[in-house]
C-alpha cells in the first residue's frame, strides 16, 4: 500500500494539473532554477533530482493555469496565516497555490510547493482552523514524509513509468487530478499521525486555539452523512479508513486531537479563534466560492454546511449566509423552493453588509414564481450596483420593462 501510495504522490505532482492558483509574490521566471532548497535539504541522487525538475516544471505550468487565484489580497492573508502558524523564516521556504474547486483538501509537496483548494476555505469556521490544517501540511513538508515514501519505491521502472504518463485530456484533467490530489500524497497513517500531532504543537506556538483541529473532521465527517441523507446511500464517513483511505479513522481521529489539544492548551498562553478576521478576508471571495459549492448539486451537504456556519442563534444566520441560502434553494428548483430562495435574499438584502448578487437572486426567484414587475426592479437595482457584471446584458433584456 505504501508504494502504491508513493507513485500517487509523485503522480500528483508529475502528472499535469490543470487546477491551480498563484502566489500573491510576483511568478518566478519560467528558467528558475528547478532546485530549490527546502530548509537546506538538496537533492541526494539522480532519482530524486529528476523529481526536483520534474516538479519546477509543474510549478511552471501551474502559473499558467485558469484556475489559480490570483487576487492578491486573498493569497496575501492565507499566506499570513501559515508564516503566523510556522513563524516567518521556516514560511520562506514555501510557495502558496489557490486552487479554485470546490473540494475539500490542501497538499504539499517535497519541494516546498504549497496547494490549498478554494473548498477548504469555504469550510473552515475560522482563522484557527485554516492553522491547523496549513500546519499539518507544513509538517508533512519538514518531516520528509514524502521524500521517505519517495524513497521506499523499490526500481526505477517505477520512476520511469511515472514520468512517462501521458498527459490527461483536460475534460477528464479536471475531475482525474482532484482525484489525485485528495490522496493527499498518500502518507501513511503514522506519517498522518504525526502530521496532526505537528499541527497541534504549531497551533499552541502561534497562539490559536489547539482545540480547533479535532473540530474539523467533525464537520467534514457530519457533512458526508448530511449528503448521504439527501441522496439516500450509506455514508462513507468511516469506510476504508475514514474521510481519506491512508488517514486515521475519523472518531478516532478526533478523539487524538483532542487530547492532544488539551495537553497543549494547558502550557499555551492566547488561544484565539479569529472569526471575525477570517469572514472578513473571505468575503470578497464569498460569492465564488458558493457557486462553485451550489454546482455539486449537492443540497444535503450544502444545507449542512451553512447550517453549522451559522451556529443554532437565529442571528448567525449572516447576510452572506443567507445569500448562499438563497442560491441553493434556486438552484434546486423544487416546489415551493423559488418562494424560500426568495425570503433568503429578501432578508440578506435587509439584514445590510451582504453580496450584491443577492439582487440578482431575488429578482430571478421572484421572476420565476411570476412575480414580474417585482422581479425586473430587482435585477435593475442589481445592475446599478454591479454595472459591469458578466452577465449584465442577459440581466438587462430580463429587466427591461415589455412593450406593450
């Protein structure tokens, strides 16, 4: 199992990858040099130097990929919160990559490159808990973890049909190298261990609150059986070793990170959560990343997912929650549904402080319960708002007022 785990690591990185987002710092030129250093580790042979190349070309193309995340602003912050989490000189020796996909998961690679899709951040409750999941990766990168499981492969027919893979048709890309991705390098499960004990001590150092790991599977894991519910299967929260095959069951999982989270929380001084600060740098972002989440069709876990966002108060239930609300209800289109998404974006616009796509909900759900007038002034407030949306010509035929 590990050496299948191992060419599935290496695959990821050698295989092309069509899904991918920028460093807020400026792109390296395409001839940098293949070999960089990761905490003054080098390559030790031909085998692993020829990875090192093949991953500086990754890299490179990874730059020129239509889904990275190229605002500034955004990689800026989740840049932030890693060099906070591992303090700012061992942070030097990575490189940051967006990822827009819905997904949950985040990886790293022996090299120092760094990928965190846009799904992850949807789901973190707060700026602790991106911590801890920037921080388990990082020890993943320290550790070695998969240089060792690199190294464990057994022939160099093993290396040579790696990097012999023929590249993935980009229809079939998109789905084929998330797949590969949520492998998360296919670490062992005492390498995962060792992972979120990593996280955990990280956490504790730069003050967030330790308990904030063992919450997310949690989540994750109550998510599965939301969308098992819905769709009226059997959850896969625990099969084949939980959420991920090479991790730790999720129970037991949690129940690690908890006590190692109180072991650390009885030395640490501040245990901060930053809730606030997080849904502030996201929500810019907020709108994107909800429509990305609506298009799973997913409505089970997505319902789950802002329920638990907005907590069991009434007044939890944010403008932007309610937007995304909105959206899922329209999306889904059953009956009495467009009614729902309706009060949803009714209310955001009320409540203040929420996307202005919320106009454009509300006058779409009212059109389609036939509430015309209603409905056009709606998406001509929108488009006040938002004059140069993508979608403003098609908006403004809907709005414009019939001649009669």
């Amino acid at each position: 199992m590990i050496r299948r785990a191992a060419l599935l690591a290496a695959a990821a990185m050698l295989a092309p990858l069509p899904l991918a987002a920028q460093d807020a710092a400026p792109a390296p030129a395409t001839t940098a040099t293949p070999l960089p250093s990761a905490h003054g580790y080098q390559p030790q042979d031909e085998l692993e130097r020829g990875l090192w190349y093949e991953m500086a070309e990754q890299e490179r193309l990874l730059r020129q990929s239509h889904f990275l995340v190229d605002d500034p602003a955004l990689n800026a912050y989740v840049r932030g919160v890693l060099c906070r989490t591992v303090g700012a000189e061992r942070c030097a020796a990575t490189r940051l990559y967006l990822v827009r996909t819905p997904f949950f998961n985040a990886s790293m690679a022996p090299n120092g490159a760094m990928i965190v899709n846009t799904g992850l951040l949807l789901r973190m409750r707060d700026e602790a808990q991106l911590a801890a999941v920037l921080g388990h990766e990082f020890t993943h990168f320290e550790q070695q973890h998969s240089l060792r499981l690199f190294r464990n492969m057994r022939t160099k027919t093993d290396i040579l049909s790696i990097f012999s893979l023929a590249p993935i048709p980009y229809a079939a890309g998109m789905v084929g190298q998330i797949a590969i991705l949520s492998s998360v390098f296919g670490f062992n499960r005492e390498m995962e261990r060792e992972a979120d004990a990593g996280s955990i001590a990280e956490l504790a150092r730069a003050g967030y609150d330790p308990t904030a790991a063992s919450t997310i599977w949690q989540q994750l894991g109550d998510e599965m059986d939301a969308t098992a519910a819905e769709r009226r299967h059997r959850s896969r929260r625990n099969s084949n070793g939980g959420l991920f095959a090479t991790h730790p069951r999720t129970t037991e999982r949690m129940e690690t990170l908890a006590a190692l989270a109180t072991q650390a929380a009885a030395s640490a001084g501040a245990a901060e959560r930053r809730a606030a600060e997080y849904r502030s740098n996201l929500h810019a972002w907020w709108p994107q990343l909800i429509d990305d989440q609506v298009r799973l069709a997913d409505f089970g876990g997505t319902e789950y997912l802002l329920s638990t966002l907005a907590g069991p108060e009434p007044d939890g239930w944010t403008a932007d929650l309610l937007y995304a609300r909105g959206e899922l209800y329209r999306d889904r289109g059953r009956e009495g549904d467009f009614a729902s998404a309706a009060t949803f974006y009714r209310q955001a616009i009320d409540q203040g402080g929420g996307p202005e796509e919320s106009w454009r909900g509300y006058g779409l759900a009212l059109l389609r319960q036939g509430h015309a007038a209603e409905g056009r002034a709606a998406l001509r407030t929108y488009l006040q708002l938002k004059p140069q949306a993508h979608d403003a010509a098609m908006l403004g035929a809907m709005a414009a007022e019939p001649v009669t």
